[in-house]
C-alpha cells in the first residue's frame, strides 16, 4: 500500500496561516473491536476488517473518561458541522481532517402530511443539504480523513452511486487518487461528479456486490485501500453523528420511531451505536431509545426476509431490481448487526414497492417541498404501511430520514412523472 | 462431530482459512483445488456437505455444481452444496442456485454466518 504524508485539514485558520485545535482534549477512541469475535486491534494503524472471523470492526471509545470530562451541552456552541463532536470520532489530529461542511442537516416537521395520516409528529431529518447532495458525505469525511491520518493515499470504493461521488470529492480535497466501481446503470450524476473530481471510473456490469468483489480483488492487487461499506471501521462513525444531531435536537430526549431506508446499514447500525454511547455517557434525558425501522424495496428486500424469518444473517437476494438504486443491495457485509440492531430496538423491517416509493416521492414533493431520493422516499411510503398496521401511535415523534436529493435521480424521476 | 466436508477451492490462504473454521468446530475437512479432484472426491460416501469456489483454474464451479447435482443424485440424502465467490458477475448468484447450489455466499466469507448455515445443514447432536 502506498503511503503518503497527509493533507492539512479542517479548523483553526489564524490570520498568520498557523493551524491550532480548538479541541481541548484529544478523541476519547481507545480500540477497535470486532463486532463478531471481539477481538481488540490498535486504532493507531491500517485496519480493515476481522482477520480472524471477518466480520466488520467497530471503534470503541473510553466513555467513563469522556463522561467525565464532555458537557453535553457545550457541543451546540461550537462551528456547525458533523466535527464538532471531534472528541466522539476517531481522528486524533484535527490537521487531518478533511471536511467539506457536512453534517448538521435540517431537522423539518412535516406540515401536511402529518395531518394526512393522522400523526401529529412527523419530522425529516434531510441530509439532501450534505456536500454531494447525500448522507455519504459524513461516513465519506470519516474514513477519508482518518486514512488520511494514516497515510493512505490510494482508495477504492464500490458502490451503487452516491458514496461513489462523495468519495471523490473528499479524495481529491485529500489530495489522494479514487478508483470508483459503479454498476452501468448507476445514476448518472454519480458518474459525472466522480469523473470531475478526478476519480478513476469502472463501469460494471452487475450490482454493488459485484463490485464489491471486483473493487476487492483490484485492492489486494494494487494497494488500494478499500472503503466499501464496514471494510473499514470508520464510515459508520461519520455516519452515527445522525444519531447525536437528533438527540441534540430533541433536548436529549430520543424520538420513539425512526424509520430508515436500508441498504448497507451503515447508517441504522450507526445511529444504534451512538445511542448505546450515549447512554453510557449518560446524556439521554430519558431511558428509552427509539424503535429502528429498516426500509427497503420489494425488488431487493434481504433483511425484510430475513427478519421475517428469525435468521441471523441474510440469504443473497436474487434478481434484485428496483428504481432506488441505493437499496439495491443483495445482501450487506454488516448484515448480522443490522438484524440485530433491529432486533434489539423492538423494530420492524418492511419492504415497499416501487410504485409505492415514486407515488410517495411526489407526495413529499408536492405537499413538503421536499425532493427526495426514491430511497428516502421508502420512508413514507413505509409509514404509510405502519399507519395502516397501526404500529405507530399518533403522539409518537417519528423521524424519516431524506438520505438524499432527488436531484441525483432526475433520469429516474423524469422517466417515472 | 466429525462431519466430512468437502473444500473445493483453488486459493491455498482461503482454503487454510476454512480449514481453520472447520476444524474449530470439529469438521473433518477433505481439500480439493480444483474441480476435478473435487468430483472425485466427493464420490466419498462419507462426504456431507460441499463448500465449492466458483472461481476454478479447471471446470468452473457451476459446471462442478451441475455434475455434483447429477453424479449425487443416487444418494439417499441430498447433499449441501454451498458457492463461494470472491470476483462475481451479473447474475452469478443466481447461477449458481440454478446450477443446484443450496446457499450463495461472496467472499469475505463471515465466519460466524460460516458455522451458522453449516449448524443449519449439520445440526450439531445436542442442538
């Protein structure tokens, strides 16, 4: 693997030029586990996954320490943006930080459509407003920077669209080289904006599993650092920050439903992670945590049949196709911890049409004014099934998560008006 | 336990990989590198399950899967065939169920999913 020195990254521009952390103490992370074996593995070096099990590593944080020394309500005080909970994520030297001002989305309480189905507090937690249009910018950020700090200079990721354009951007604003591998029929904007941020392109094809295997084996060969969805330990640290900026949000008091369209996971099994931190932190107001709903499309529905089923890992799914290109994911590395997750939080996973997710995509747009990805439009389509099985009470706080602009899938969305 | 499985795989650092999960959970493994041998072998009556690479240097392993599938058929029980990939194409997986492959896994191979379905298809006696 080639190394490189790192690019200066985020914070503290003084006016002679002279870089400074505005952080008082360092990031509390202590170890990397592994989810499935729970072996221990120093976070100061280059890490992939489990070795011995080969199952998806977690950074793990000294939280009795940063019990002691971080005040939850000091972090709202602090530059807007997914770093300013530096002490929670895994870079040690905030000069390696890459960051194009992600984080800190919207939190929008839906106006309409609550009434409409007779909820009274439906929000949208819109990461549309992330660089590159999508929530990959945070996972992108995290594990950029952290190769970053140790010395990567060469990625590759596989990847239905968008994590493919935010790597990118983050790898050429790292300064490092990006080989990208999209199936053909990747949204077209993920192409592109890959392509103008000097990424190398690999049009396949076949599927993000596809991919997965080709972008693997391209690695092992060429020394290019692999960033696929928890290959690495780092993508769903960026992405577990959601789960602060709701807490925050709500006054440290969790909603009781999230409803979350699934792909990889790495957003849902992040957000479980942040909670479980931040109850040993003990910053929740109240005990409770909310119930995760995974969301997926009826043409590509993995972990749906497999926690129908009980089963603890999912099969592949066969013939997957559906319009949301980033549910297309015929079974995920993490699969075993998004069930579990699930599981754990008394949730549900629920698959929805194709037809479902367009006429629910107009919905949001006509009624909200937001234009959303068709995966994030699962989620409403998803609550309109929940309503119906009466699975949510009206009183409940409900958050759907908008993963991202709907402006990446104009081909999609012209074809389907 | 005790089980025979047989390993059908090319690339001697997966096949020391699953040698080593088998064999913490008492699996007997029986190793083939190519696809051939395995056919032989697998003519072992003893020979309980297959774990089979798809990425052959000989046969592939959907031909392998067609001809276990046609040669087996005599036994009383059918035998579990599981496909292993690393470097997969549109549609692979599918073709390796239509080829008579019970489960479709790509590499990294997750052990402890690994065991899972080997405790599914040889439930251990005091499961």
């Amino acid at each position: 693997m080639n190394i490189r020195r790192g690019v200066r990254g985020w914070l503290g521009f003084s006016k002679t030029g002279t870089y400074s952390s505005p952080f008082k103490t360092p990031p509390f992370l202590s170890t990397l586990e592994c989810s499935g074996c729970g072996r221990l593995f120093p976070p100061d070096r280059i890490h992939t996954y489990c070795p011995d099990c080969q199952s998806p590593l977690l950074a793990r944080y000294d939280l009795k320490a940063a019990r002691r020394k971080l005040d939850r309500d000091a972090f709202r005080f602090r530059r807007i943006g997914m770093w300013r909970w530096f002490e929670l994520l895994p870079v040690v030297d905030p000069k390696r930080i890459v960051s194009l001002g992600e984080g800190d989305c919207s939190l929008l309480r839906l106006v309409h459509i609550n009434r409409e189905l007779g909820l009274r507090h439906v929000f949208v937690k819109d990461e549309s407003t992330n660089p590159t249009g999508t929530f990959k910018a945070r996972g992108l950020s995290a594990a950029v920077s952290k190769a970053n700090e140790l010395g990567i200079a060469k990625v590759i990721v596989p990847t239905a669209g968008n994590a493919g354009g935010a790597m990118a951007a983050y790898a050429a604003r790292a300064g490092m080289e990006a080989l990208v591998y999209f199936p053909k029929d990747a949204p077209r904007a993920n192409v592109q904006e890959s392509r103008m941020a000097g990424a190398q392109i690999v049009l396949i094809d076949g599927l993000i599993t596809d991919a997965a295997g080709m972008a693997g084996e391209k690695g092992r060969r060429e020394g290019w650092f692999d960033l696929s969805t928890f290959k690495e330990p780092y993508r769903v640290e960026g992405k577990k920050i959601m789960g602060y900026e709701l807490a925050e949000a709500f006054n440290w008091d969790l909603p009781e439903v999230i409803i979350y369209p699934t792909g990889g996971g790495t957003g849902l099994v992040g957000m479980w992670k942040a909670f479980a931190e931040m109850e040993a932190l003990g910053w929740l107001n109240y005990g409770h945590k909310p119930r995760m709903v995974a969301v997926q499309a009826a043409g590509c529905a993995p972990v749906v049949r497999a926690f129908d089923a009980g089963a603890a890992f999912c099969d592949f799914w066969t013939d997957a196709q559906t319009i949301a290109s980033g549910l297309r994911v015929p079974k995920s590395f993490a699969d075993q911890l998004i069930l579990k997750d699930i599981r754990e939080s008394r949730g549900i996973a629920l698959a929805v049409s194709d037809e479902d997710i367009l006429r629910a995509q107009h919905r949001l747009c006509q009624e909200e004014g937001i234009f959303p990805a068709p995966e994030s439009a699962a989620t409403l389509a998803a609550l309109e099934e929940l309503v119906r099985r009466r699975w949510v009470d009206r009183d409940e706080r409900i958050v759907l998560f908008n993963t991202g602009s709907g402006l990446k899938y104009l081909d999609q969305s012209t074809e389907a008006a | 336990m005790n089980e025979k499985i047989l390993c059908i795989e090319d690339n001697p650092d997966n096949m020391l990989l699953i040698q080593r999960v088998l064999q913490a959970r008492q699996y007997q493994i029986i190793e083939a590198a190519n696809g051939l041998d395995g056919l032989k072998l697998a003519e072992d009556p003893e020979i309980k399950m297959i774990l089979l690479d798809i990425n052959l240097p000989d046969v592939d392993g959907y031909e392998i899967a067609r001809r276990l599938r046609t040669d087996l058929n005599h036994r009383e029980q059918r035998i579990p065939i599981i496909a292993i990939t690393a470097n997969a194409l549109k549609g692979d997986a599918e073709k390796a169920l239509e080829a008579g492959c019970d489960v479709y896994m790509a590499k990294p191979i997750n052990i402890h999913e690994l065991w899972a379905r080997l405790e599914f298809f040889l439930p251990s006696e005091n499961a």
